[in-house]
C-alpha cells in the first residue's frame, strides 16, 4: 500500500496551461496612485465593486475616509481578481 502511494505521489505532471505559464509574468501587476489611470479593469461585478471603492481612496487618501489611518493603498491585480494592499511604515 505504502509503495502505491509513493507511486502516485512521484507521478505527478505538471498541469499548468501553457499558454497561461507564457503570460505568467504579466498576470501580477501592482498599481498605486500615480499608475492607476493605466489599470485595465476586468469586467466582473467584483471589479466594478472594487473599482467604486478603491479608486477614490487611492487618489485622495486614505486620511479623508478614514480619520486615523494614513496608509499608501496598492492594488494588486492577479488575472481578474483585483486585490487592495496597504503599506504603512509608521502607525502600528
């Protein structure tokens, strides 16, 4: 039984789609205030939810929506999905 599993274990292929590992360098893609009129939104709800939300904290800050958080927003964008990120170096 042990050996089966070994087996199985050590048959393992790679099943990433080609044609997505050529583009795998593109897929990641980080935006900031400063880039984000070249951010290509995907056309999902989640997106357009994301874009309502974000994009106006992204370009006035984060200070006028929420008091005592000064913070540098980012959105990572992985394929379709649209992820915010903050970065704060002084307020814990």
């Amino acid at each position: 039984m042990k050996n089966a599993v070994k087996e199985k274990r050590s048959d393992s292929h790679d099943r990433t789609d080609p044609a997505k590992n050529e583009r795998r360098d593109s897929r990641v893609r980080f935006y900031d205030r400063n880039s984000l009129e070249d951010m290509d939104w995907p056309n999902t709800e989640d997106a357009r939810d994301a874009r309502a939300y974000l994009e106006p904290m992204m370009l006035q800050g984060t200070r006028d929506f929420i008091i005592n958080v000064n913070a540098t927003l980012l959105i990572a964008r992985i394929d379709d999905l649209v992820l915010p990120l903050t970065v704060n170096d002084a307020e814990y």
